[in-house]
C-alpha cells in the first residue's frame, strides 16, 4: 500500500504560508520534484511530510509529489521503480546496502552535494556514503550503539568506565567475583550477535579491515579474523555473558540488567526508552563508547543511517538537489531528529539534539570520538546471504567456542560462493 501527499503553491496559500516568506534561500524553484518514501510509521511519516511542506515552503511555484510506501513493500519495489519511471529523491540505507544499486547504475553521483564545508558537517558518515572517490547519497538520522550499563553497580564495586581491554577485563571479573554478570544478551534472533561481532572485530582490526571483510575482500580464516575471535572468546570463557541468551529475545534480556543480575547491555539506543520503563532513571543507567583492544587503532562505531539518494534516471536533478541539501542543513537534521519527531541523532555536526543524557552522549560520541568510521551493522554492511549465516555462526560461537574452526570453514566457503 502507498498513498501520495502533495503540496503547491496553492495549498500554502491556503495553509497561510505567503509566497515572499516562502522563499527563504533567494533561489526559489520551480517544476516538479517526486520523492519515494518508506518512511510509513505515523512518527516517520509526519517527519517525511513536514520536511516536504517546509521545502515547499522555501519554493512555492515547485510542484512536489510525495509518495508513502509501506517499509517492507518497498524493499521489494525499489529496484523495479529505480529502473522504470524512477522518481527524482528516493529513501534508502548507506554504505552495503546502496552498493547493488551504485554498481547497476541506479544511483546518482551525488559528490557535487557534498563539496564545500557540508562534508565536514557530514564528515562522520561520508564513508559510509563513499564509493570509489564518489558519494551517492546523503545521510538524515542515524542512532549510536555503544555499551549501557547499571551506573548504580558500578559505583558499589568501585568500577569505573573502562576504556581498554584490561580495564574491560577486569571489570568483568570483579562483577562476576560477586554474582553479577558482565552483559546480558539475547541472541534468539542472530542479530544481536553480529553487534558483538561488530565491536570486537572493528576494535581488534579496524574499520577499514572490517569493510573489506564484510564486502568480501578478507578471508574468515585469515589470522586477522582468528585474532577477533580469540578477543571474544576472553569474554565467553569468563562466563561474562547470561546464560540461555540463545533462548531470549534483545526484549527478554532487559529483565537481567533491570534486576541486576547483569550490569551492562551492548545495545542501540533504542534500548533507552525500555529500560527507562523497567525502572532504570538517569541515576542508575549510563553509557560508554565500547573500549580499545588493540592500542592505536581509531575506533569504529556501528550506527545505522538513514539515507536519501538521486535516481539516476530521474528527471527533475536540479530540485532533487537542492532538496537534498535542505535534507542535511543543520537546521532540519535538528529538527527532525528532535525527540517528538525521530528521537534519534542528526548527522550534521553543528546540529543541536534535545536534552536527553544518552542522545547527548551518542552524538558527541559519533561527531568527535568515532574518527575510525561509522559501519551500519553486520546485516547492514554484508550481503543478506552473507550475514544469514555469518550471524548463525556468531551465535553458536558464543555457545560452542570450541566450534570456531568448523564455523570459521563454514563462512569462507559461504563468502566463496556469494560474493
């Protein structure tokens, strides 16, 4: 299902908006401008039609067509409109999840966007958008992850925020010298495993390492991957994680942290607002951006970005740019990102974020502190083939350590055949 929102000169008129106001940047457009959108949720979907009423608003003799498609209906349907009677802004999702399109040459070398002092703004995610030398597209929101933990625990063990391995370590002993566990976890659903994955892999080997290993440029077997696993492994053999997390959900593993029975959570911020439910305020719930392991090495951070892109064989590129560039203006990205609208964290660096700790946290963390690259998580940055059964082997490696060599076979063959 889909439905179309569109709006002219006539329907600010009449919504109050005059035509000298509208045009706020001196360069007003005209002709028409067709945006494709998943954005279906009723929070997305009020933030997609605002920023298309604002736009408006700075071009009111541009005629602009919005069209809402269902999230999962549109997985299916972008390839198909992106050849066909493609429209001239479409949604999509950076880095892994753009190539196919980038290399069919469906999607707009957009680096001409980016030039200037907006690609310092956006500097934190332009890899992620980045192919070749080119980029292909601009980011609107994006969500850290990063380690939350039981503030209040910490504090009555004398623990203080690690930020190396030994110190990682040795936090993780103390908890469980004295019944606590380090993480809760629950990997019914693979995923969350490809977080952890993420982490200990980025921290061992690096962003770059990492990118090459998830578009299939790095063997499993390579001592480089070995390293990562034998890192993960310290963690597993102390018994850091909750027992059973291969039965629970991310949902089922909230009661462990919010009883106490474990002290932290490798999460994405989403994991907030839950938590904050179960009874856990400001006093007692913090964050840390996940330690070092090998020293030197600039870290990554997993942040899933939200994207817009040019269809090449769009028709109206001119406007499809501009409206791009309105999209990143630190003022929208603040805007949208504002907790009654995404609740999320705008990508723009001189953006501002509402006054809440974590969103706070995360975007200084991912504005100054993630120099090393922004990867999009393991089911985002691998093929879907690939992070099946990649995903599948993190899991059971957390279960059956002793399984690492069949399981590492498993994913070079896997990688062999895919890519």
């Amino acid at each position: 299902m889909h439905s179309i929102f569109k709006t002219s000169l006539a329907a600010l008129v009449a919504a109050g908006v005059s035509a000298s106001s509208a045009i706020a940047d001196g360069h007003a457009l005209t002709g028409d401008l067709v945006i494709f959108s998943d954005m279906s949720n009723p929070a997305p979907r009020a933030v997609m039609e605002g920023m298309v009423e604002r736009f408006g608003e700075m071009h009111p003799d541009l005629n602009i067509e919005l069209t809402v498609i269902d999230r999962e209906a549109y997985k299916t349907q972008i390839r198909n409109f992106l050849t066909a009677n493609a429209p001239d802004v479409a949604n999509w999702y950076a880095a892994n999840r753009m190539l196919p399109y980038v290399e069919a040459g469906l999607f707009e070398d957009v680096s001409d966007v980016w030039e200037g002092q907006i690609s310092e703004e956006l500097a934190s995610t332009k890899g992620a958008l980045t192919i070749g030398d080119a980029q292909y597209g601009v980011p609107y929101t994006y969500y850290q992850w990063g380690v939350y933990y039981r503030k209040d625990i910490f504090e009555e063990y004398g623990l203080t925020e690690p930020t190396t391995w030994a110190e990682e370590l040795a936090n993780c002993q103390t908890l469980l010298d004295n019944g606590v566990k380090c993480y809760t976890i629950g990997t019914k659903f693979l995923w969350t495993a490809g977080g952890w994955f993420d982490y200990m892999n980025m921290r061992t080997n690096g962003y770059d390492f990492h990118a090459r290993l998830t578009n299939g440029e790095e063997s499993w077997t390579s001592d480089e991957v070995r390293a990562t696993f034998a890192n993960w492994q310290q963690l597993i053999d102390m018994g850091a994680f909750v027992d059973d997390h291969q039965t629970y959900s991310w949902q089922e593993a909230l009661p462990f942290m919010a009883n106490g029975e474990a002290a932290s959570y490798l999460m994405g911020n989403f994991a907030v607002a839950p938590l904050r439910e179960a009874g856990l305020d400001d006093d007692k719930l913090d964050f840390y951006q996940f330690p070092e392991i090998t020293a030197g090495i600039p870290r990554g951070e997993d942040a899933p970005t939200d994207t817009f892109h040019i269809p090449a064989n769009a028709t109206n590129k001119d406007n499809a740019r501009a409206f791009l560039k309105f999209v990143v203006s630190a003022e929208n990205q603040t805007l949208i990102n504002n907790g009654e609208n995404l609740g999320q964290l705008p990508v723009n660096a001189l953006s501002s974020v509402d006054d809440d700790k974590f969103l706070n946290q995360g975007f200084d963390m991912l504005s100054n502190k993630a120099p090393g690259g922004i990867a999009q998580f393991f089911d985002r940055d691998a093929p879907a083939e690939m992070a099946a059964v990649a995903m599948e082997g993190f899991q059971e490696f957390m279960v059956f350590p002793d399984n690492l060599e069949d399981i590492l076979e498993r994913l070079e063959a896997a990688r062999e055949d895919i890519y």
